[in-house]
C-alpha cells in the first residue's frame, strides 16, 4: 500500500494594515526626531572636539542634510524595483547601527561619515514606510492612513527639541544617537513580523544606473548650494556656481531619462495635476513650516531669553493640534478630497504670520502672543501637511509608491532646508533694538507660505477627478 505525502503549504494570513501603519509610523518617528534633536545638542557636540572648528563641525548638521536629500529619490526608486520591506529592513538596520556609530565615534571626521552613513539609513526609511502603507492600505483609507503618518512626523519634528535638551542635559550629546537604538531594535523586530513585502509587477526592467548618479549628484549640487549659502552668502562665487551646475546636471538628468527606455524616474508622474501640484504646495509650505519651528526657537531664546528646555516646551501645543486634528481631517478629506482641506489650510497658515505680525514684542508674554499662534498654526499644519502627502500620492500607480512618495519627501527636504536658510539670511543680525523688525520678516515669510500654498492647492483636481487604483489585499506567506 502506497501513501502519497502532500506537503502542507501554510495559508497565507491577512494583514492588518492598521499594525503596518504603526511600525511605518515608529521608523519615520525616529528619523524626524533624530533630525531635530541634533540642532538642539550640537552646542555640546563641539566642546566635545574643542580642537576642531566651527566650519568642521557644521557639518554633522550638513552632511546628513545633503545626503539625505540627495538620496531620497533613487532609494525610493530602489524600494519599488527590490521591494518596499527589504529596503525599508535595510535602512532601518543602517540607522539604528549608525546612531551606534555616531555615539561612539572618536573624531569629528568619523562623527561626519557615520551621519552620512545614517542620512542613508534615514532616505531608504522614509519612502519606503510611505510606500508601505499605501500598498496595504484601500484608496479610499489612504488619505487617513497618510494623515496618521504625516500627524507622528510633525509631532516628532515639534518634541525633538525638548527631548534633545533633556538628554543633553542630564547626560550629554552621545545619549541622542543611542536613544534610537531601542526604538530601532523595536521597529525592526515589529517590521519582521508584520509587514508585507511589495513591489513593482514588472520586476524585468531596471532603472537607468547612470540617471540614478545623475540625478543624486544634481540633488547634492543643490543641496549643499542652499546648505552652505550661510557661510558663503548667496551672492558668491561659490554658492552661484554649485547651484548652477546643480540645475545643469539636473537638465542633464532630465535630458537623459527622456532618452532611454528604463529611466532612473518617469517624469510623467509630473503630468499627474494631483502629483504636480500637491508637490508644488509641498515645497511653499514646508519653506514656511520649517521657518516658522527654527524662528520661533531663536525668538524666545535670544529674545525672550528662555533656556531650551522651556522654548522647547513652548512648541509642543501646536503638535499637540495636529496629533488630534489630522487624523480627523484625514477622515474627512477621504470624503471631499484633500484640495477642500488644503485651501482653507494655507490661508489659517497665514493667519497665524498676520498674528505674530500683530502682537509678538520684546516683552515676554506667552500666553496671549506665541500660544494663541501655536494653536491656530498647528491647526493650519494639521489640515495640510497630511493632506499634501496623500494629494501628493494619491492615484498613482502601484509601481511607483516609492518613487513618488520619495519625490515628495526630498521637496520636503528642500523645502525644509531653504526655510532654515531663508530664515539666517532674513534674520541678519539681530540686537535688542531691531529684533522686532528683523523677526516681522519671518513673519511675512509665514504668510506668503500659507497663501501660495493655497494658490496652489486650487489647481488640485477635484474630487470626481482623481482616479485612485484600489491595491489589493496584500497578504503574507510564509516566507515574508
């Protein structure tokens, strides 16, 4: 009597996307807390290397800049091409070890490469997480998820100051870099477990290497152009000339990627109004965003003369907005589309620059001048960060999640960056007696953000305009 063996083949279990919202969500934590906090403790970076100069030690802060700004588009080309979780596994183990690194490196030099090293971490980290959640996620429960997402970024932008000044303060500078190893450890066993792998269905082609280092050195030319424009002052010699050859090797990249059949990025996700325009808004707000958080820490140390633990604090109600808000307006903008949201949105935004405009002075006086500011700003960020992200993404294809969300990170990025630049240059030199003056145009920065923002959404389609593919049901086999 023969007896036929038929191997048991286990039946793949569905995922629950709300669990891989929450792991996407504590890796992207991690890297836009890790992002602040080291402005807050690089005073104390550099008596730990009193040998080493200003210019030197800048660039712990600069170099993680530029290459995370120059790596975020081809790491999420990557991501779409090998895989959404291998990529995002691979850059949440390069983060966490680099933090390791940082925390433990002898020499400024060594704390410099082990940043780049964890600014490439942090570009796989972050468009694949998004790309993550929108490949798990329906369409129309995109528009929440990504407000959740983007709600945990803005609060990790907004406490890391505060957190910083307190590891600082009772141990020292290495304690936040070693602060993300837990997280990582926890994010990485959660990622194992729960998150699906996915990628892009015609796995046969492969993106143009040459257009990929085309397009990374075009985004490091522009990056340390807007980075070392403090330094070099923009009108020099030096700042022009890397910008120029930053947009030329951008014209190049462009030129090339029309002319070859796998490009490194399909520029035709800019035909898309939704992708084009979302990421338009994406880079006038985030200009304003970033200017208005790094502002308004100088103002009430250098004016109010706060310690850094107390202006840190003084931030923490707007997010404190946005974490209950956006969720809420993801909701609803799931119902009536993010360009409703997004227009009101930029002009509260500006609102909150006509505000300070109308009452911030040189005396203290928190409670009727920066929280009433804080409140109506978080309530502006609440209803559009999270939904530029989802206008950003919504409706493309499922083989470019991480390309286009990763599109919509590095103008993030930029925007971001030329904010901080924007607001050393406006600022000047500020004394007692022109403080008032000079911070008003950071003000004004505020609210022509806010108003091009909304400009900008108007062109947004509408609603019955968007056509959303619905992903399908990701589940996970054994071998994930």
């Amino acid at each position: 009597m023969t007896f036929r063996v038929t191997p048991m083949t286990p039946e793949p279990r569905q995922v629950n996307p709300w669990s891989v919202l929450g792991v996407a969500s504590l890796a992207a934590f991690m890297v836009f807390l890790d992002t602040q906090v080291l402005f807050v403790a690089f005073d104390d970076i550099r008596a730990s290397f009193p040998s080493v100069s200003f210019a030197t030690m800048s660039w712990t802060l600069s170099a993680y800049t530029i290459a995370l700004a120059a790596a975020l588009v081809p790491a999420g080309r990557m991501a779409d091409r090998f895989g959404r979780r291998r990529v995002f596994l691979i850059g949440l183990v390069a983060f966490t070890l680099a933090s390791v690194l940082c925390a433990f490196a002898p020499t400024a030099g060594l704390l410099v490469v082990f940043r780049v090293v964890q600014a490439l971490g942090a570009a796989a980290l972050v468009p694949s997480s998004l790309a993550i959640v929108l490949s798990v996620f329906p369409a129309p429960k995109v528009p929440i998820a990504v407000a959740v997402w983007g709600a945990i970024a803005a609060l990790a932008a907004a406490v890391g100051p505060t957190v910083g000044a307190l590891l600082v303060q009772t141990w020292d500078w290495r304690a936040v870099f070693l602060a993300n190893v837990p997280v990582g450890a926890v994010a990485l066993v959660l990622a194992l477990r729960l998150v699906p792998e996915s990628r892009e269905a015609d796995r046969a082609r492969f993106p143009d290497p040459f257009g990929i280092l085309l397009l990374a050195g075009a985004l490091t030319l522009l990056a340390l152009g807007i980075v070392q424009s403090n330094q070099w002052e923009w009108a020099s010699v030096r700042t022009i000339g890397v910008l120029v050859a930053g947009f030329v090797v951008l014209g190049w990249f462009v030129r090339r990627t029309l002319a070859v059949p796998h490009p490194a990025l399909d520029l035709r996700l800019f035909k898309r109004p939704s992708f084009r325009w979302a990421n338009i808004a994406t880079a006038a707000f985030m200009t304003g965003f970033t200017a208005m958080f790094f502002a308004q820490i100088q103002f009430t140390l250098g004016v109010w003369h706060y310690g850094i633990v107390r202006a840190g604090l003084a931030m923490v109600p707007g997010p404190l907005v946005v974490m209950a808000l956006a969720p809420l307006f993801g909701r609803l903008a799931a119902r009536i589309g993010q360009r409703a949201l997004l227009v009101p949105g930029g002009l509260v935004y500006a609102g909150t620059g006509v505000l300070l405009l109308s009452s911030v002075g040189t005396d203290p006086s928190y409670a009727t001048e920066l929280l009433p500011a804080g409140l109506i700003g978080g309530l502006g960020v609440a209803l559009v960060i999270p939904q530029l992200a989802s206008a950003a993404v919504q409706g493309l294809p499922p083989d470019e999640f991480g390309a286009g969300a990763a599109v919509n990170q590095a103008i993030r990025q930029f925007g971001a960056t030329f904010g901080v630049a924007l607001v050393v240059a406006l600022l000047g030199t500020v004394t007692p007696l022109n403080a008032v003056d000079h911070f008003q145009r950071i003000w004004w920065l505020l609210v022509a953000s806010g108003v091009l923002t909304s400009v900008a959404a108007l062109a947004l389609p509408r609603p019955e305009r968007v056509a959303a593919p619905v992903p399908a049901p990701a589940t996970v086999g054994a071998e994930a």
